[in-house]
C-alpha cells in the first residue's frame, strides 16, 4: 500500500518574510506607536527569534521602516507635476504628500520625530530638494515670499509639514486643506490666495 505525501506549503524566502515584517511594523505601530518587538512578529506570523534573523533590534526595523516610507514619498514627489506657478505647484506636492502620509500617521509621526528624524531628512533629500526649487522658482516669478533666503523659507515648509502630520487628527474632513494651508502661509501668501488655490485645484 502506497500513501501519497501531502504536499508542503512552499517556505516564504527571506525577502518576502521581510516585506511582511516592514508592513506588519507598519500597521502595528499605527496603532501602539510604542508596539513591542514581540507584537510586531505576532502581526507578521512569525516568532521573535525569526524576526530578530531579519534585523538586529526594534531600532533597526523601525529605520528600515522609515527608510521604505521616504522612498515611497520620494516616489510620490516624483510623480507630481511642477506646471503652473509655483505655488499652485507646491500646493499640489503637498496635498499628494499629505494624502500618502494620512494612512499611516502614526508611522509617519515616528518617522518624523526628534530621535529620527536626521536619517528621515537625509533620505528624503529629493523631496526636500523639490521644495527648494519650488521656492526659488516662486521668488524668481513673485509668488514666494523674499523676505528670507530661499533655503530658510523651504526649511520652515519642512517644518510645518513636520508639524502638521504628527498634530493634525488626518481622519478629519478638512486636515488635508488645513495642511495646505499652513505651507501656503509659510511661504507667504495670506489665506484669500491660498483660498483660491484650492478652489482652483478642487475645479
């Protein structure tokens, strides 16, 4: 008497188990953004010693997690359009920004906070880089504040943005305007012209 062997459920490679442990860390964190090592295997489907075969601490998954945000934003940016004036343009990389980083707040607000957000900036140098451009477009066409050098106007965008998704509640209807509004008012226009930007944008 012959038995047939059931087959084995194919072993997931090391690439595809890691994927799984960036998007479980993820979605745990948003959240407990203070989820442990333990909660994250757990949401992976894998033990802690698996984990810890993919990385060396809590540390180390929550930079390779940031790491895989800033380029997911990097890639973002990249698919905006610059067309228009500048601010119409900056409006539009904000608003494509915000709707990428309202899904994962919490992430995002781990990404951004005081003890990452070094590398966080580092990595995303193409957004950053974007921005300025923006704002030296804009000086150059009128549309932009000049009362500040350009690389000062484009940090303290950087820093309301930074503001802005670690303090807004983004479940809110109107958070994603309330964002726009703030970089509009960082680099100088008052809320009549931020107000018809949006209304051109929603048209």
């Amino acid at each position: 008497m012959t038995t047939t062997a059931s087959p084995r459920r194919p072993r997931k490679d090391a690439a595809s188990n890691r994927v799984d442990i960036l998007a479980a860390a993820a979605a745990t964190i948003a959240r407990d953004p203070h989820a442990s090592i333990d909660a994250i295997a757990r949401a992976a489907g894998l033990s802690r010693r698996a984990l810890y075969g993919h990385f060396d601490d809590r540390d180390a998954l929550l930079r390779a997690m940031i790491l895989g945000g800033a380029e997911r934003f990097n890639a973002l940016a990249d698919g905006v359009e610059d067309a228009g004036p500048a601010p119409v343009a900056l409006a539009r990389l904000a608003s494509t920004l915000w709707d990428g980083a309202a899904g994962v707040q919490f992430a995002a607000a781990v990404a951004l906070d005081d003890s990452h957000i070094a590398e966080t900036a580092a990595v995303l140098t193409p957004v950053r880089q974007r921005v300025l451009a923006l704002v030296t477009r804009g000086r150059e066409e009128g549309t932009i504040r000049t009362d500040m050098p350009a690389v000062t106007v484009a940090r303290l965008i950087e820093e309301a943005a930074r503001t802005v998704i670690t303090r807004l509640d983004t479940s809110r209807p109107e958070a994603a305007s309330v964002a726009v509004r703030a970089i509009l008012g960082v680099a100088g226009l008052s809320w009549r012209e931020a107000d018809k930007i949006l209304d051109e944008a929603a048209a």
